[in-house]
C-alpha cells in the first residue's frame, strides 16, 4: 500500500521535476540524458521581449482581475451569508455557476458576446472574463470565512462596546477574515495567470497572455528547451503561492469544491 | 459537492445569524447588487448564446446566417469525424476516470488515515500541481515522451528498433489526464472518508471484523459518495478539457474541445456552437447520472 502511494507521488511529481531537470540541459531540443548543466536559457527568457512581455501582461491582467473580483465579491459574500433578500439563493446558485461550466464553453460563449459588442480585439474581454471564473473562488472563500470561528460573537461584543456597524466591519470582521481573503487573493491570482482557454480564444499579438504564449511556442516551434526553463519559472511561483495558501488557509479546503483547468 | 448542496450549506451558515428584517434586507440588495449585475451581464447572458448561434447556418462568404437551422446538428449527426470524436471524449474520459479511481482512491485513504508530517507532504503533493497551468504540465509529459527524451532513452535499450514517436498518441494524451485530475479525484474522496467517524470503525473491529472487513463493509460504502463525486468531477472535466488534448493528442486524436476550438479558428462559430451545445449536454448527462447513482447509493446505505 504504502509503496502504491508512493509510485502515484512520484507520477505527480513526474512532469514537473522533468521540467526543471530539462531546463539545465545545454542542447536546443530534449535530449535525454542531458550533455551537461548551463542557466542560458534562463537568461534567454530574461532577455527576450516576447516572454517578458507576456510575463507582464499576465501579471498585470491577473492583478486587476483579483481586485475587481474582490470588489464584486467581498460584498456579495457579505449579503449571501449575513442578509436576507429576494432572489438571495438565486444569487448564490448564479456565483458559483462558473465553476461548473466547461471552460471551452465559457470561452465560446464569452468571445461570441463581445464579437457582436465589437471590442473582441481588445483585452477588456479577457478582464472581464477572468472575473466571472475568478469570482466563484472569492464569494466561497469569504462566505465560509465569514461563518468561521465565532466571528459574529466577536462582532456583537464590539458593538456592544459602542462600535458602529463600519467601525465593527473595519476593526473586527475584516482583520479576522483575513486568512479567507489571503486565500482568494492567491487562488484567484494563480487562477486567472494560468486560465487558457478563455485567453486564447481572446488571444492577439497584443492580448497576449503567458500561458497562451507557451502554448502557441510548444504547437508550432516544438518543445525547446528555453520553453522549459520559462515554464520552470511559472512552476516555482505556483509552488511558492500554494505553499503560502496552504499555510494560510489549508490547500484542501481551499480546493474542495473549486475546480479550474 | 453539488451547486445544490453549496447553496443549502450556504443558506445553513445564514440561518445562524439574527435578521433585523427591512434594514438587513435593504443592505443584502446592496451589498450583492453589483456582483448580481455584473454575472447576469457577463455570465448568464453570454452562456445562453451558443445555444442560439448553434441555430444559424454559416457561410464563409456570406457570414452567418439570418434563419434558424437544424443543418449543423445534422451535419454532427451525418459525418463520422464528429461521432467519433465523440465517442473518442467520452472513452477517454471514462478510461481516465477509471485510472484516477485505482489510484486515487489508496491515495486518498492513506491521507485520510495518516498522521502528521507524512500526511501533510502527501497530500501537498497532490493537491498543489492543481494550480499549476495545463500548459507546464502537459510540457512535462512531452519532455518525457519526447523522441530523445528519457522514455525513450530506456526503450532503446530495451529493444534494437527504433521506438514508435509517443507524441500525439491517446496513450499520452490519457496519462496526461489522468496526471491534471488525480487531485480532483482524490480530494471528494479524502473528504468522504475523513466524515467516517472513528467510533464506527472501532465498533465494527470490537465486533470481531477483520481490517478486510472493515474495509469491505463499512469503509468503502461509506466513501462511496465521494467516489461517485469524484468520478462525475473527473468526468465532467475530461470531456469538456482542451489544452493537454491539443498538446499531447494533436490533431490526429480530436476531442470535442479540441474540435469546438478548430472550428472557431475556422470561423464557423455556429458549427463550434453547435459542439458546444453536445458538449454541455454530455456535462448534464453525466450529472444527472450521477444523481441517479448517488442517490441509488444513500437508499442501499438505509441513508
């Protein structure tokens, strides 16, 4: 048993170690095993403007896209799990839609949408579009927060103190839902970098996200090394960022339920 | 868990507050306008559109058309390429499922049993490549199989001719599946099996049952929801995915998504709608399966 567990550690770790180990290697195309060790790809990928560029625009693209899924959804988590209002249970059904719809679809459907509003050419879709996948993630993971360890004791104390409902909200609910939102920021931050699908069938030589950028170099110009050390970059940052969700929050229960390619 | 189920535990958390009727109510409309907005807006209204556009002939001329057809469910029906790309999805999908089954569930019932360290770097392990993008992970795969690349170097030894290329095969296409929906299978599962409560497992054992016993008659039904969760979450995914299909399949081994993806490249979105739509309806199918099953299971547990 314990030998099973450990061959489907190893398969999960496979690729990813792979990855890391090819980028060393010297020659241009895979070639196992490797005829030596250098970082030239690496500095490769730092000096060229095409996987900088897209590094950035990834960068900036996922930033903006978490704020504007935290203004949306910080709110609404609020009013799902301390209000009551009609059409309260629709809401919830609706926020955690995107999650079940397959991202192809989304993308289609998505790209269909702003084609006929006429601005597909631009990234604003793509923002836009990120936000409805990202959002899910926030409104769960405040809306649990919210509930957590005795929060609304703590809140009626303070009012009972004398604090005013913003002073409480500002003072005492936001600094203890603050593992909750660490995790959205991050979840959601990684979630839009990596999202694909809904890049590429916005993609142009201007909206051009890392991912796609990867994708388009692996399908026309084969697999090369400087690909691998780029993609070596990306995986040590999602790693740093999951180990820090799951120190925060804990990476299974920030998974459970959520679900993204 | 189910959207069901999401907004009834949702709805449970609520009721543990106190209401302070027309204020709270005013202040819920606010707070959660502008998220409601923006999803009706750049959600629900895009997503009904393939199944409009699905209806409208397309003409590389003239653009799409004005009236209403069936023609591209009927060309999906009457060219082989589409039924066997179908079917193609959804063996791939079922074999993946399979696999991630065995295993992921001994995965999931050592992280289930296991105690501190270990247990965190296991379940560490698998969980976090889900947050790694499609693209690296499918990266991986090819740097394995690739035609210098390791696997090759051990068939090479192996045997004198030179190896087959595995690039584009289903074989890898389905390994690298099965790699991206591992957690997704192990997680439901841990979840079912960590809510088995330890007094059970004790009682069965001060009962006289052996380990394969307990195993047998109260562990594996009772993670049974989890595995049945599981599988319709894999399932789902597998059919409806395109990155590690397009990478490691190529075009020889089309899926629906990799297909739908072609098509709008070509410019026929109602084609690409029309696809879409087979696809949502695959992702319903295998939901209201699943129900079916889980919903068969509670009533055998006597739940």
């Amino acid at each position: 048993m314990a030998v099973a567990v450990t061959a489907v550690a190893g398969f999960a770790l496979l690729p990813l170690v792979t990855i890391i180990a090819v980028s060393l290697s010297p020659s241009e195309f895979i070639v196992f095993p490797p005829k030596g060790l250098t970082l030239r790809w690496y500095v490769d990928a730092f000096t060229s403007t095409t996987y900088t560029q897209a590094f950035a625009f990834s960068l900036l693209l996922a930033s903006a896209v978490v704020v504007g899924a935290l203004l949306l959804g910080v709110p609404a988590a609020f009013a799902l799990v301390r209000c009551e209002f009609p059409g309260r249970r629709v809401l919830a059904s609706m926020v955690l839609g995107p999650l079940f719809v397959p991202g192809i679809f989304l993308a289609l459907s998505l790209l269909v949408f702003f084609v006929q509003l006429g601005i597909a050419q631009t990234a604003t879709p793509l923002f836009l579009g990120h936000i409805v996948v990202v959002l899910p993630f926030v409104v769960r993971f405040v809306s649990v927060g919210l509930v957590a360890n005795d929060i609304q004791v703590i809140e009626q104390a303070a009012a009972t103190l004398g604090a005013d409902p913003f002073t409480v909200v500002r003072r005492v609910t936001l600094p203890l839902i603050r593992p909750a939102l660490g995790a959205s920021i991050l979840i959601g931050f990684l979630a839009s970098f990596d999202e694909t699908v809904i890049a590429l069938f916005f993609a142009t030589p201007k909206v051009m996200t890392l991912p796609v950028r990867l994708l388009g170099d692996i399908e026309f110009s084969a697999a090369g090394t400087l690909v691998t050390a780029v993609a070596s970059m990306l995986l040590v940052i999602t790693f740093v960022g999951v180990l820090v969700v799951d120190r925060l929050y804990g990476l299974d229960r920030a998974l459970i339920g959520a679900v993204r390619e | 868990m189910t959207t069901a189920a999401q907004v009834a535990s949702i709805d449970r958390l609520r009721r543990s507050t106190p209401r302070n009727g027309w204020r709270r109510m005013r202040l819920g409309i606010i707070l959660a306008l502008p998220a409601a907005l923006y999803l009706l807006t750049f959600f629900i209204v895009p997503v009904i559109q393939p199944l409009v556009l699905s209806l409208r002939s397309y003409d590389p001329a003239r653009g799409i058309g004005a009236d209403l057809t069936l023609e591209n469910y009927e060309h999906i029906l009457r060219v082989p390429l589409y039924g066997q790309a179908l079917l193609r999805t959804l063996r791939v999908a079922l074999i993946v499922v399979m696999v991630t089954l065995a295993m992921g569930y001994p995965v999931a019932y050592q992280i289930a049993q296991g105690r501190g360290r270990l247990r965190a770097y296991l379940m560490f392990i698998i969980l976090a490549p889900v947050m790694v993008s499609g693209v690296i992970r499918a990266l991986g795969w090819l740097a394995i199989a690739a035609p210098n690349g390791p696997v090759a170097f051990v068939l090479r030894i192996v045997s004198p001719d030179e190896p087959a290329l595995l690039w584009f095969t289903e074989g890898l296409m389905i390994v690298g599946l099965v790699h991206v929906q591992l957690p997704f299978m192990v997680l439901p599962i841990m979840s079912a099996l960590r809510g088995i409560p330890p007094e059970v497992l004790q009682a069965a054992r001060s009962l006289g049952a052996t380990d394969i016993d307990v195993f047998r008659r109260v562990v594996w039904p009772m993670s049974l929801p989890g595995v049945v969760a599981g599988s319709l979450i894999v399932f789902a995914f597998v059919s409806a995915t395109y990155v590690t299909p397009q990478l490691l399949g190529g075009p020889g081994n089309r899926v629906l998504a990799t297909l739908i993806y072609q098509q709008n490249l070509l410019g026929d979105r109602p084609f690409a709608a029309s696809l879409a739509v087979v696809l949502m309806l695959v992702a319903v199918a295998a939901y209201v399966v699943s129900t079916g099953i889980g919903r068969a299971l509670s009533r055998a547990l006597g739940r």
